[in-house]
C-alpha cells in the first residue's frame, strides 16, 4: 500500500476529517490533501507524526523477496502424502519441482524463508525423506548449512525410495542421485532435478 492511501486509511478508519486530522498532527489542511492525493510524500517522522494522530502506529518491516507465489516447504509438505496416493512417485516429484523452481529464482533471504520452517512429519516416511533431501540438495547447491530439521532421524526412509518407481532405471538413480537426496533414502534419476 502507499503512504497516499495508507494515510487516507488511517484517517477515515479514524473518523477524522483532513481538517481535523490536520490541526491533531500539527500541519495544514491543504499539506494532508497533497499526501492522500500523492502529489506530496511525507518524511517518515512527519508520516509516523500523522498516523499517530489517527490512533495508529507506524510499524516498518523487512520480508525477504521470493519468486511470485512460491510457497515454503512447511506449506507444501502436508499435500504430499495425498499426492502421492493419487499419482504416485511421480507426483510428488513434480510438485517439489515447483518448489525447487521457486528456490532456485529466489534471492538468498528469500531462498531461507523458504526452507528454515521445519514441516510437520506426515506419517509417511517417504514425503518426510524426500521433503528433507530436497531442501539438504539444494542448500547444497548454494553452499548454505541446511537447516537442522533436514538432519532428523525421521526425514530418512527405509526402505530405500527409488521415486520412478522403475526397477530398470535404480542402478541408474544410486549412480545420480545426488548425496545430500541419498542420505535420506531417496533416489531419483539424472537430470531430474531439473526442467527442460
């Protein structure tokens, strides 16, 4: 939202009247007109001043940048193990391939926010593991320490998962598979990590 707006807001939230909202800020009537219009900006000491003769706080913030509409692995994780009974293996991999797009195009505070909540355990040993070896490859990738969560006991599964589900290709997948996706007992094949 900007400042325009967000004054108007505030105001009209308030009851207040630019006239009135003016005296109780201690500036002119026609100085507020010109920042709710957005012909003028107000410093950020005038802006706090205004908001708080509404009866509102100016609070600032930093959120880190990620790609539009990307979602943390903690969101993505519990519809896993209905994915996975739908479609299978398969599902779930290209799932987490729109996670692994989402990670890889974000910026490094964006790429954190995305993996440092630790998902819930599912029950389904399979979605915990793959979920974990995701995040462990692709800090990997970016040279980052994975977050502790990845490195639980339980983020591992046993048997191991070959996720083609394909006996011909699992020679295959413990040849590629990347290690940091191995330790959790997930296997997957060359190039799956990526899309053409």
């Amino acid at each position: 939202m900007d400042v325009s707006n967000l004054i108007r807001l505030a105001r009209e939230r308030s009851g207040l009247t630019q006239v009135l909202l003016a005296e109780r800020a201690s500036t002119s009537q026609p100085t507020l007109a010109a920042y709710e219009s957005g012909s003028a900006t107000p410093r950020l000491e005038t802006l706090d001043r205004i908001l708080t003769a509404t009866g509102h706080e100016l609070t600032l913030a930093i959120e880190p940048i990620v790609r539009r509409g990307a979602e943390p692995i903690a969101d993505i994780t519990p519809d896993l193990p209905a994915i996975l009974e739908v479609e299978g293996g398969p599902g779930v991999w290209r799932r987490l391939l729109d996670f692994v797009d989402d990670f890889r195009w974000s910026p490094l505070p964006g790429k954190r926010s995305l993996t440092d909540a630790a998902p819930a355990l599912t029950g389904v040993s399979r979605v915990d593991a793959i979920a974990a070896g995701i995040v462990d490859v692709l800090c990997s990738e970016e040279l980052l320490a994975p977050p502790a969560w990845t490195q639980e006991e339980a983020r591992t599964t046993t048997p191991w998962w070959f996720v083609a589900g394909m006996p011909a290709f699992e020679a295959m997948a413990l040849r590629d598979t990347p290690v940091a996706l191995a330790r959790h007992g997930v296997f997957i094949n060359e190039g799956d990590l990526v899309r053409v």
